[in-house]
C-alpha cells in the first residue's frame, strides 16, 4: 500500500458533531469509536468522547478527527485550510454552501485572477476551507502548478 496524506482534525467536545456536519456535507460512510470503547479514560466525563473517527467519502477521500482529551491542551486551527478543488461547479459550488453556509465567509466564491473561481470560509466547527472551481478549459490553478512541479 502507498503511503498517502490524509487530514486529522481534532476538536474539544464537538467531534462527532463535526463528522456528521461533514457526512452531510460530502457524503459516505463514517466510522467512530468513543473513549469508552478504547478504555482510553477512567473519567466518566469523557467516555462519550471521539477517540477516532473516520469519513471516507464516495470518491474516497478521507478526512479522520477525534476529541482532545480533558488531560491536553487544545488549540483551535490555525494556520492551515482544506482546500476543495476540481472541475464540477455544481458538486463543489454545493459544498461551499454548506461549509461557508455555517460559518464565515472569509472571501466570497467568486472570479480570481487565475481563472478559476475561489473562495475561502471558516465552517461552524472553526475549520478553514478554500474552494478552488476550474474556469473555463478545465485547467484549475492546482493542475498548472502540479503540471510545474512534474516537470
């Protein structure tokens, strides 16, 4: 099996609410365990707690998360987005409006200097996104620089 990259997100208290904001979202199949299944914790405030989750979505991407435990410390993201790129204007025009729909618009979806169209957002849960749509031709700003990269 290759190795792959996949996003972790970790929240405090609100994991579950989160992937199944997210399996609203993007569709699929989510998995989740809890601090109690894994007797991760003898603390009884903790047991419902998401010790992993995972949502593979039909196209099969994943994105993990889980709870910070009440014994470290959290910190909210910061400093890093998801980035949602490709050429159907529909699908991702849809996930926009539900991440961007529950939180923050940071800069409205809208023509760029590139061509494309993109936006960025922060959705309810403090998640940053960017969403990069394919102008016309097809060639989104993510195909030229990995075209640049490549060689």
């Amino acid at each position: 099996m290759a190795a792959t990259i996949n996003t972790y997100l970790s929240f405090k208290d609100t994991a579950a609410e989160a992937m199944d904001f997210y399996r609203s979202v993007f569709g699929g199949d989510l998995q989740r365990s809890t601090f109690a299944e894994y007797q991760v914790s003898e603390d009884p405030a903790e047991q419902d707690k998401i010790m992993h989750s995972m949502l593979t979505t039909p196209s099969g991407q994943v994105l993990m998360a889980a709870d910070t435990p009440n014994s470290m410390e959290y910190r909210a993201p910061a400093g890093h987005s998801l980035s949602l790129s490709g050429d159907d204007e529909a699908e991702l025009r849809g996930y926009w409006e539900a991440l961007a729909g529950s939180g923050t618009e940071v800069m409205p979806l809208a023509a760029s200097p590139w061509g494309d169209s993109f936006g960025m957002c922060v959705d309810r849960f403090g998640v940053s996104w960017m969403v990069n749509i394919a102008g016309p031709g097809g060639e989104s700003a993510t195909a030229v620089e990995d075209a640049e990269v490549g060689g």
